[in-house]
C-alpha cells in the first residue's frame, strides 16, 4: 500500500504497514546511481574527475563528489527504513528479545556476505583451490542471492495448497544457496594459500567488512537506538552527536586497547557511519508521529535538519576535512543533508501532492535493492564465465559517451531484471 497525496493533504499520518512512495523512490535513484557509477568506474581515465570518487583521482586533500554520496545515501535510507519494519514487528506483538534477534541475525547475514565479496575482490587464486577464481566469483552470488530469496505465488493463484508448495520450494532454495556459500568459504584459498575460514584456531579473515558489511553495523546501531529511544527525535539527535564523537575518540587513540577495535573500526563503522543511518532513523519518525502529521510540517522539520546538518558539516570541516575513506563528520554531515533534500523532493512530489507517478519508476526500481545489488555486483563474473567479459568492456571505448550510455543501460537493465522478477514473486528477505 502506498500513502497517496489525498492521505498526506488531509493529515493523515502513514501506518507503519505502508510502503512510502518517495522512500522507495529515493532508495531506488540511490540503486541506479551506485549501478551506473560503478560501471562507470571500469571506464578508466575517460571518465572525467567530478564522475568518480574524489579519493580516486586525489590522493590528498579534501572533497567529494556525487559519487561519494552514494554509499552514505544508502546507509541514511537503510535508517529511514528502520521506523517502519520494526514499527509492524512491534504492532504484531513481537516481544522485545525476539525483535533484538532478528535484528543480530540480518546483521550477521550482511556481515557475512560482505566479508564473502570483500575476500572475493582480493583475489581467489586457481593454482591453490584447484578451480577458476571466476566460477568461485559467480556462484557467490548466486549463492547469495538463493540463500535469502523467497517466492510467493502471484496473488491470482495464491490458494493454501500451492502457498505450501512456494514456501517449501523457497527453503529449498536457501538450503542450496547457504550450502553453497558455506562450501565456497571453505574451498577458497588466495595466492598464498590462504584460508577464509579456519577451524583451529577459529578465526575469519577479512580486511574489511566491504559495503553490506558496513550497511550491517550501521544497521545495527541504528536499530538499538531505534528501540532505545523509539520517536524520540531529541535523543535520536543526541545518538548521532555521540556517534560522531566516537569518530573524534579513535582518531585520538581513546579506542586503541579496547578489545572491540580488532574486530570493528569504532571510529567510523560503529561512529560516524552508524550516525548517518541513526539521522535517517529521526528524519522518518516525522512520518509517523501525531505531532507531524501534515506535509507542511514534515517539510518544516526536513528543511530544518537540512539546514542544521549542513551548517554542522560547514562547522567541522576544519577538523578533519571531507574524505569518504576516512568517513571523517564533515562527509557524514553533508551526506545526511544531500540525501535529506533528494528524499523531500521526492515526497513533496510523490507523497504530498498529487503526482506520483513522477516517482513511480524509481519507487518500484527500490522495493527490493538488496537483489538489485547482489544481481549487478555478481553481473561482471557471469559475463567473464560466459565468455562475455571483454565484449562488455569494449561496449565503454572509445569515449565518455559510450561508456556513460553503457553504465546507463546496465542500471536500467538490472533494475527492469529485478522488478520482473519481483513481479513474478521472487524477492530478496534477510
């Protein structure tokens, strides 16, 4: 169900039940650009400075560009999403221990994939595993993508008996999706022969956690103060004041000796990352509290965190500058801001006017970005298996042209492959 503009100009507050037309459309701009932009970035040096990472280009000094806004966009939406999924949990009943576990348990899951891809990305070597680094690459995600699908029949033939049948034909899957992941992280080895798993002594190994890894703290955190301190906006200010100041703590050494920093980067995956989903968390309450329930008031508290949190990026700029590696506050800030003015574009066209279907493409293109990204990261290792790969890279030569229109239709491409598969009943849940 989507809030219409009639709900919105009459004051009607969302239910935590409803699918927010410019949430899903942000979400879904955010997924285009970060397909496009990657693509792009195998384009090499005809792809001018302003269209990749400012850190690419500029090994020292301080800025961003679009690109840069990609990823902590994401983590701001991950945060607006939150209010609503646990909202329902906590409608239903759900007791408060059950809710913390399924917030472990996703979190765990996109741990466990980004630390998959993040070992991917260094390097499987042939020579140690016995077998082509790119077939390890390709049945990643496509193991990934069968261990949290779930098929529903479409809604004309959605009797008791075939509901049995999907439900049994989705456990089968994921059976066959984590038993697969689980034999791909036994069975890599790196140049140096090396183990992603190793039994004894236990350990895991990765350098960093790669983006859904990251998504995952920044998840978790964001939910722990969700249900800390529900729609209170005030202290959820207060949660992303401390989360920044743990950045300022790392940075000084505060964290060197704790035991928690050989495991996680406190400063920045638990800190100022997890901050920005924590603000996406306080800027979605507005669509659920009686004391918000209009358009022009939930356009009053966006213009006004908008103001505020680019003020605070202007204000702590000289501390440490703007770097997306360092995911120093002045980024976070400004990312915050960015993504709050794209969102209240969205829902003053999508939720409080009349005119949805402005936002209906990109709405739909976000209900289910997980399987989007998952289908567009493992998209270079299915062409390189199908003896694709150097015809797809030529598609970007000889000019900026060519390779913008080839980042372009590889967006629109997996966004339309994963709305028809959404379609049919096949979806990503964690």
């Amino acid at each position: 169900m989507t809030v219409t503009a009639s709900d919105a100009m009459a004051s009607r507050q969302p239910s935590s039940t409803s699918r927010i037309t410019s949430i899903d459309a942000l979400r879904g701009l955010v997924m285009f650009t970060m397909i496009f932009v990657n693509d792009l970035a195998g384009a090499g040096k005809i792809v001018p400075n302003w269209m990749v990472h400012f850190s690419d280009r500029h090994k020292h000094g301080s800025g961003m560009t679009f690109v840069d806004v990609v990823f902590p966009a994401f983590l701001f939406i991950v945060g607006m999403s939150i209010p609503f999924a646990l909202a329902r949990r906590l409608a239903r009943g759900e007791p408060l221990w059950k809710i913390a576990l399924h917030v472990i348990a996703r979190t765990a899951a996109l741990l466990g994939i980004g630390i998959l891809m993040v070992n991917g990305e260094s390097g499987t070597d042939a020579a140690h595993m016995g077998w082509s680094p790119t077939l390890w690459s390709a049945l990643l995600f496509l193991g990934a993508i069968l261990s949290f699908c779930i098929l529903a029949p479409p809604a004309t033939i959605a009797d008791a008996s075939r509901t049995r049948r999907w439900r049994w034909i989705t456990i089968a899957l994921r059976l066959v999706g984590f038993a697969m992941l689980a034999g791909l992280a036994f069975a890599y080895r790196d140049e140096r022969g090396a183990r992603i798993i190793t039994l004894r002594p236990f350990s895991i190994r990765t350098d960093w956690y790669g983006i859904l890894g990251l998504i995952g703290w920044a998840y978790l955190i964001a939910s722990i103060a969700y249900l800390v301190f529900r729609y209170n906006r005030t202290a959820l200010l207060g949660c992303v004041v401390v989360l920044t100041l743990l950045y300022v703590g790392d940075r000084s050494g505060m964290f060197d000796r704790f035991f928690l920093s050989r495991y996680v980067s406190i400063g920045e995956a638990l800190g100022s990352q997890a901050a920005i989903s924590v603000a996406g968390v306080m800027l979605a309450t507005t669509l659920l509290t009686p004391d918000t329930n209009s358009a022009w008031l939930r356009t009053r508290f966006a213009l006004l965190f908008i103001t505020g949190f680019a003020a605070a990026a202007v204000l702590v700029n000289g501390l440490y500058g703007i770097s997306k590696n360092e995911a120093t506050p002045s980024w976070c800030l400004w990312s915050c801001a960015i993504t709050a003015a794209l969102w209240l574009i969205f829902y003053l066209v999508a939720d409080a006017t009349r005119v949805p279907m402005v936002a209906r493409p990109f709405a739909i293109a976000g209900q289910n970005v997980l399987l989007a990204y998952l289908i567009s990261e493992g998209l270079g290792s299915w062409l390189n298996l199908a003896h694709l790969g150097r015809w797809y890279h030529h598609l970007a030569h000889p000019d900026l042209a060519h390779a913008i229109a080839r980042g372009c239709a590889c967006a629109i491409g997996v966004l339309m492959i994963t709305a028809l598969l959404n379609r049919v009943g096949f979806r990503l849940k964690l």
